[in-house]
C-alpha cells in the first residue's frame, strides 16, 4: 500500500480499499472542479462572452472533426444538452451547421470568423489566469497531474485506472 497525504484536508490515509481513501478523492475533484469554474468562469466570460461548457465544445469543433453526438460522448454531456449548446452557439455566430456531403444523416460543425476570435479571447484569459499555479507546479508536477488525471478521466466505470492506459 502507497500513503498518500491528501493536503487539501490536511489528513494522512492509506491508500487501499478503503472507502475513507475515495471519500477524499472525490471531495478533491470536486474542489478542483468548483475551483476552475469559480476562477475562469466569470474570466472566459468577461473575455469572450461565452460559458466554459461553450470554450470546450468550441474546441472540440476547431480541433476535431466530431459531429454533435460524438462532442456529446466526448464531454460525457447527454445529446440533447449538447444539441442545445451548439445552438445557442450558431444563434451567437460563434459555429455553422451544416449537413454532410457524403452523408444526409450527419451534420457538420465549422467555427465562424466570431466564435475562432472568441476562442482565441477565452484561451488568453484562461492562459493568464492560470499562469501563476502552472508556474508553481512546475512542468514535472504538471505532467503528473496531467497524466493522472487522464487517467481517471478515460477509465471506464468499475475499471482501474492503470488498466486504461493499456498497462497490464
């Protein structure tokens, strides 16, 4: 067994079975999470007037060539919140939809000259506000985070999280 001190609570735990070990894990993601939405929320917002749900499904359509139901699994968002999401983007002028070519069941998402300036608006504000705990981190602190949370992030439910890397 690996201990772990979970500083957020200032308590030691053995990591192991234990349910007092996923209590803390869980109470951390949270915190984290509200963390990010309390700190860049109102920045993205201010920036670029858009939502951090919209800055992330902005991203899936300038970096992918997703349709709205794999944007819907990649954010692990139902489809019909997603359908909306996309509307009110293409309302605001940030995306177009469009039907496919090759294909008059699927639709296709393209960023508009608006919504790649409002991209690029809410990236600056995240970048500057995160800047300061990036730096304290460090890049070897950061890749752990980063890979942990990767991980956690592509594990199936009931699955380890070190079978999701393809690790045996």
């Amino acid at each position: 067994m690996q201990d772990t001190t979970f500083a957020f609570y200032n308590i030691h735990v053995s990591q192991g079975p234990s349910g007092e070990a996923a209590r803390l894990y869980l109470h951390g993601v949270w915190n984290a999470m509200r963390q990010l939405e309390t700190l860049l929320g109102p920045r993205v917002a201010a920036a670029a007037g858009i939502e951090l749900v919209e800055l992330v499904a902005l991203d899936y359509v300038a970096h992918t060539a997703l349709g709205p139901g794999e944007i819907a699994s990649a954010m692990r968002l139902p489809d019909h919140a997603v359908s909306r999401l996309l509307g009110r983007l293409e309302r605001a002028g940030h995306l177009a939809r469009s039907v496919a070519r090759d294909d008059a069941r699927r639709r296709t998402l393209r960023l508009t000259a608006t919504g790649r300036a409002a991209l690029e608006r809410a990236h600056a504000a995240v970048a500057t506000s995160l800047a300061p705990l990036l730096q304290e981190l460090g890049p070897a602190r950061l890749r752990g985070l980063t890979e942990a949370l990767t991980l956690v992030a592509t594990a199936e439910p009931g699955e380890r999280p070190d079978d999701a890397s393809g690790a045996s």
